[in-house]
C-alpha cells in the first residue's frame, strides 16, 4: 500500500533542496522528482513517501554533509514552524500533553504509523519511530524526529530534557525507540 506525508512537513524538504541553486539535483534524484521543485507544494496535499526519502537522503548527504548532528537540529527548528501552523499542538505549561497531541495528531502528517507514542507519563515518553525507510534515510529520520519530540517539550516548558535511543532499526534492532525525560514545569 503507498505511503504519503502531507504538504506540511514535505514543503520543508522541497525548499531545503530549492534554496541550493548551486546543486545539481538530477544527479541524484529521478526525473520524476525533480517535478516537485518545480511546483507549488500544498500544504494540505498528501505526497509520495518515496519521494520524501530520497529528497531527505539527498538533503543528507549534499546540504547536511552526513552529518547527523546538524540533521537533529533541523528536526528542533521545524517543530517551531509546525506549532506555528498547527494550532492546538503546543500545550504551554504542559509538555506531556503536547507529546500526546501528537499521537491524535499523527494522521495530519503521515497516512500511516510512522510514530507512536508507546509510554508517557508528565516527566518521561518512549516513542517508537518506523517510517518504513531504508537504513540510511530511517537513521536520519530518526535523528530529525529525535531533535523535533525534545524540541517540543522543551516549547511546552519542559527543563533538562534528555533525548536519546533505546533501539536503533538501522543497527539491526527490531525497531527504533526514542525516549525522551525531562523535569515538569513548575
């Protein structure tokens, strides 16, 4: 059955790779992808999953270096953009709930489970991660969605929060598991 992430997060891959005019992007990607840097990208629109991996695998290797470090981070600064166009996602106050909106809002990005909430609690949250990629692109993928759940509690007012892998799928682990603690607000 065909995969799909919506116009939301998808516009995000299609301006990183748009915004690099020195790239020679048929190089590495199909002909038949480079169509979407040429079009309007609809945010309520639902496009191909396979797409989205290879533009994120392109984006790894030609703007990101392979470096994961800086992918993280990206997935920090797009949770910013998300709250902002998604309202009701950020609870402020309340870190736990703002993870939980995301497990009722998960079908607004991805027509499939690509992430579940599998524990939470108002100080912890275990979050299983499977995009259905191939190793390389589930890694980076996994990094980004690492960046964007801290991230995210840290907006909701969470202090010392603590981001890291349980599982890695790309290392042979029957899946990846994020978990993520933190200190409640105040």
């Amino acid at each position: 059955m065909p995969r799909h992430v919506k116009g939301t997060l998808f516009v995000d891959f299609v301006r990183m790779l748009r915004a690099r005019r020195d790239v020679d992007w048929a190089r590495s990607l199909p002909e038949g992808d480079l169509q979407y840097l040429k079009a309007q990208i609809e945010p309520e629109a639902w496009y191909p999953m396979e797409v989205f991996e290879r533009f994120g695998v392109a984006i790894l290797d030609e703007i990101a270096k392979g470096d994961l470090f800086v992918v993280r981070a990206w997935g920090r600064m797009q949770v910013e953009y998300v709250a902002e166009t998604m309202a009701g996602l950020l609870v402020p106050g309340d870190p736990r709930e703002s993870v939980m909106r995301i497990q009722v809002l998960r079908r607004s990005f991805f027509d499939f489970d690509a992430v579940t909430i599998s524990e939470l609690s108002d100080a912890n949250a275990r979050v299983l991660v499977h995009y259905g990629m191939g190793n390389r692109a589930e890694q980076a993928a996994a990094h980004q969605t690492l960046g964007w759940f801290g991230r995210l509690v840290e907006l909701a007012g969470a202090g010392s929060v603590r981001a890291g892998f349980e599982q890695r799928a790309w290392e042979g682990d029957g899946k990846t598991v994020l978990t993520l603690e933190w200190e409640a607000p105040r």
